[in-house]
C-alpha cells in the first residue's frame, strides 16, 4: 500500500473534528425514528469497515432511499442519513446544510465509519482525493485506530 501522506491524515482528522463538534451542537440529537426495517435493509457483512449497501430501493444517483419519521411526519431520505444519525445523533438541517459525505464514494453504502458531515467544500475535498488515488477510509482507519498501527510497526 502506498503511504497515506501526513497532510491527508491531518485533514482528515480536522474533518473529524467538525464532525465532532456539529454532532456536540444538536446536543440533545433530534428525535428522528427510523423504519423497523431500517437494519434489516443494511448489509454488514463485509465486516466492520467493509461498504455496507443499501439492499432496499435506491435514488437515481445510488443513494439509498428510506423513510424515518420525524415531528410526527413520515418523511423520505436518505439511508445513509439514517445509518449517520443512528451512530452520531446528526442529523443535519436540510438542503442548504452540511452533506453527510460517503469517504468511500459508494453512494448506497450505510457503514457509519464510511460517512462523515462536511461542506460542500470538504465534498470537493473528497473528490480532489479520489482522483489522487487517495482511499479516504483507509486514511479514517489510520487516524482513528493508531494504537493498532503502532502495534503494526512495532511487529514490523
Ligand atoms: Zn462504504
């Protein structure tokens, strides 16, 4: 594997802090109900930082589609939404806000380490990253686990 440059590891890891710090600001989470089929409808068994695809319907782009309700409405969205809010309490504030961004550029997949809110600009970001041939879960793995990585080195 070819070495993840330190400049990505530190981007990435600021993005994971304004992750952190949006997540903080709708403290308590919004109350949002999912499906009953929601986990039924996600297949995990690619194993814990495997894609996770939408086995349910899916949106002319690839999204996985879904209904949750919310204030009372059943609502339409994203599955991913859905997947980001189960594990973060995120839960966004409409079209004009942050995205919840697929690191993993598989638009149907609902693994919650795969997905993180950004702006638009940290999209493009993204997909700057994509082109260089850069894998943004492999840089998360990285960032997020370095007790592993060091443990790596050390039996190197
Ligand atoms: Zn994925």
């Amino acid at each position: 594997m070819t070495p993840i440059p330190i400049h990505v590891q530190s981007s990435l890891k600021q993005h994971l802090l304004q992750a952190q710090v949006l997540a903080a600001r709708q403290s308590p989470p919004p109350q949002v109900t999912p499906s009953p089929d929601f986990h039924d409808l996600v297949d995990s068994s690619d194993g814990p930082w495997g894609c996770w695809p939408w086995i349910g319907g899916l949106s002319p782009q690839g999204y996985g589609m879904t209904c949750v309700r919310r204030a009372g409405f059943s609502v339409a969205t994203g599955a991913h939404r859905v997947a980001y809010y189960l594990d973060t309490g995120y839960w966004g504030v409409g079209n004009r806000g942050p995205v919840i961004r697929h690191l993993c550029h598989n638009h149907a997949c609902c693994n919650p380490r795969h997905l993180l809110v950004g702006s638009r600009a940290s999209n493009v970001w993204d997909s700057q990253m994509r082109r260089l041939g850069v894998d943004l879960v492999a840089v998360r793995m990285l960032v997020e686990q370095p007790q592993r990585r060091n443990r790596a080195r050390a039996a190197a």
